[in-house]
C-alpha cells in the first residue's frame, strides 16, 4: 500500500551522493538525462524517495559493475517498465480467465446479467458461501424425499 506523501521518507542530495559514494552533479546529471525524477520541495531542493534511490541504485548497477553508457541505461530501464507493465496485463488476463472458468463451472453465464457481478474477493466468498448453502438445502431434500436421486434430477 502507498504511503502517503507526508508519511514519506525523504533524502536531500547530499545524503543521497554521500550514501551511493557519488558526486551531486552525477545525480543532477541524471536528473537532466531523465533517468531519475526527484521530487521537489518548496524552496526547490531535490528530494529523493526510496522508489527514485532503488531506481537510482539500478542505474548504478548498470554503469558501475555491468558498464552500460547512459544511453543503454535508458533503453533497459524503459524496456524494465514496459515489462512491469506486460506483466500487470498479463495478470489481469489471468485473473479474468479464472473467474470466466469459474462461472463455467458454476454455470453463472454474466453475459445476460442485469447487474454487473463483482469478481473480487468478496465475490468469491459469498459465491462460496452460496455453494455451500445449495449443498445443505440438496442433502435437507434428500433426506426427506424416499425416492432415488434420477427421479429428482428432472
């Protein structure tokens, strides 16, 4: 869950050269490429959040122990996000191809609903909840009917 911006933690430049043993005009420099965006306060000071030094990290990764110019940082970084989102895609793909198993399953057909069923979790539970609910009132029947299941399957 994201935090809100006043409950955010904060680094001013200094701290954050001093921390990744860089100069300030490096992370200024990175800025400019459009690599990192920090945050600014008030009085325009830069303010760097945990998401822009993990970032920032990367970059480092990249230049330092791999040796990628500025210009191959930007493509994998890019690349990086365009695969984070792919991925969100794929996951909502997913999601939506269980619940369309599921209701084939239960034989739930929402094509004709009046109301759109909601298919988050609460859905689910009071699905489940339902199922249960429809296998008690099936073994109340059974047990007070005397004929054999055929006959009351019409």
């Amino acid at each position: 869950m994201p935090r809100r911006e006043s409950q955010r933690k904060y680094l001013m430049i200094s701290a954050v050269a001093e921390r990744f043993e860089i100069h300030p005009q490096t992370l200024r420099l990175y800025e400019r490429e459009g690599l990192i965006a920090p945050r600014r306060s008030k009085g325009n000071t830069r303010l760097y959040d945990d998401e822009t030094l993990s970032r920032l990290e990367t970059i480092l990764t990249l230049t330092r122990d791999l040796g990628v110019n500025l210009a191959g940082v930007e493509v994998i970084l890019n690349m990086r996000e365009q695969m984070e989102g792919m991925q969100i895609e794929v996951d909502r793909l997913l999601a939506f191809v269980k619940q369309e198993i599921l209701d084939r399953r239960t034989g739930v057909d929402r094509r004709y609903a009046l109301v759109q069923v909601g298919r988050g979790p609460l859905a689910r539970a009071n699905l489940e909840n339902q199922e249960t609910s429809d296998q008690d009132t099936r073994r109340r029947r059974g047990s007070r009917s005397s004929s054999p299941p055929e006959s009351r399957r019409r």
